[in-house]
C-alpha cells in the first residue's frame, strides 16, 4: 500500500541553524501539507501546497519557513534558522482528493 | 473560528468493555470530519472520513457516526492493540482546506 515517507526519522541541531525536512508523497497525490506537533498539544497546519505554489499558510509559517517541491517526487520544509520554540514532531501530508494521508514524521530536537 | 474538542481527555478499559468518544466541533461549513489513529511517536494513521449528518461507518472493532454537531467513535469489545490516540480533525467547506484537529482521546484497554 503506498504511503507517506519522511527522512530523517530525528533531527537534532543548534538554535540558529537551517534545516531541510524531507518527504516524499504518494505518487498520485496533488496536494501536499506539513503539519506539527508540540509534544502533548495539538496537531496544528503550517502550509499547503497543490500546483508549485503555496495555496494556504497558518500563522506559525513565517518567513523563517519555505517549502519546495524540488523534483517530481519530493516536496521539503526549510526552516532557515530554528529557535527553542521550533521542537516538535513534523508531518507532512499528501492527498488526492479529501483524505490526507501522514507520514510517519520527523522529530526535530532544537538544543 | 473553527474548533474542535475531544473528550474524554483519557479512557482506561478493560478488554471487552465497549465505549464512546466523543467529537464536538464548531466550522463554518463542513466539508469533512476525520478521524485517525495515532500511536506514540508516530503518525496519524486515517481511519474514517464522515461527510453528512447521520453517516456511519465501521472498521473491526471501530465504528464512527455524526450529527450536525459532535461524532463519535463506538469501540466495540476493544483489545489492548486498540490502545493510541484517537484524534478528530475537521475540514472547512472550501477546496482541499488543512484539517483542523482536536487534542485527541488517549485510550489505554488493559487485559
């Protein structure tokens, strides 16, 4: 069955730093998402993406954010210098039509 | 703004002792509620996507059914694999919208 992944499974950096997230989606999927997760709160929306272009962002993606489908497969989430704040689980998403389907996440740890 | 509020908080069962969680949630104009599946550290795994006022569906041991204003998730005879977060996510009436999620019910079914 086809699903979502995502590398690293864990990303550990220094405050200040960029990092790329990556993810590759199911291969028919038109519409991509990251989504994250402070440990014990919410699932909350960041950006989505359908066309090459953003087609909706929350308040949490700020110009710190970008995201990028670099090629036909992988669709990235840059942050390009992380705060103490930035510490959750990523997830990135992908759909056809209204089910999104997740990935398994990126734990990113910012010391 | 929409929202959405799980409860309860947590659930202890024992194996076999049915129960409900519960989904209330507030939107503009429904175009979906979905519920997943999701275990520690991991990502939300899709169980179902309920669309209109009186739907139901039914996966094993899980059922789910919605009415204008709350769903519910009915575990039937649950076993101790049943165990995880359950969460609750609505999508807005408008495209391929991001999903807005509750805090989700941690259910733990003890033998």
């Amino acid at each position: 069955e086809p699903e979502v992944t995502q590398t690293p499974s864990h990303q550990v950096t220094q405050m200040g730093q960029e990092v790329i997230l990556r993810c590759v989606p199911i291969s028919n999927h038109l519409y991509f998402y990251w989504y994250r997760q402070i440990l014990g709160q919410k699932v909350e929306f960041l950006v989505s993406f359908y066309n090459n272009e953003i087609s909706e962002k929350s308040e949490i993606f700020d110009d710190q954010f970008s995201v990028e489908r670099p090629d036909g497969s992988n669709f990235t989430l840059k942050i390009r210098s992380t705060k103490l704040e930035d510490s959750a689980m990523y997830f990135c998403a992908s759909s056809a039509d209204n089910e999104q389907f997740f990935g398994p996440g990126t734990r990113l740890t910012v010391l | 703004e929409d929202q959405v509020t799980q409860s309860p908080e947590a659930l202890r069962l024992q194996e076999g002792e049915s129960s409900s969680l519960n989904c209330s949630y507030t939107v503009s104009g429904l175009r979906g509620l979905f519920w997943y599946r999701q275990d520690p550290g991991k990502g939300p795994e899709f169980l179902f996507t309920l669309y209109s006022a009186g739907e139901e569906k039914e996966k094993e041991r899980l059922k789910a059914t919605l009415t204008k204003k709350e769903s519910f998730l009915h575990i039937t005879a649950p076993k101790p694999e049943d165990s995880a977060t359950y969460l609750c996510a609505v999508q807005p009436f408008s495209g391929n919208t991001p999903l807005v999620f509750g805090k989700g019910t941690r259910l733990s079914v003890i033998a």
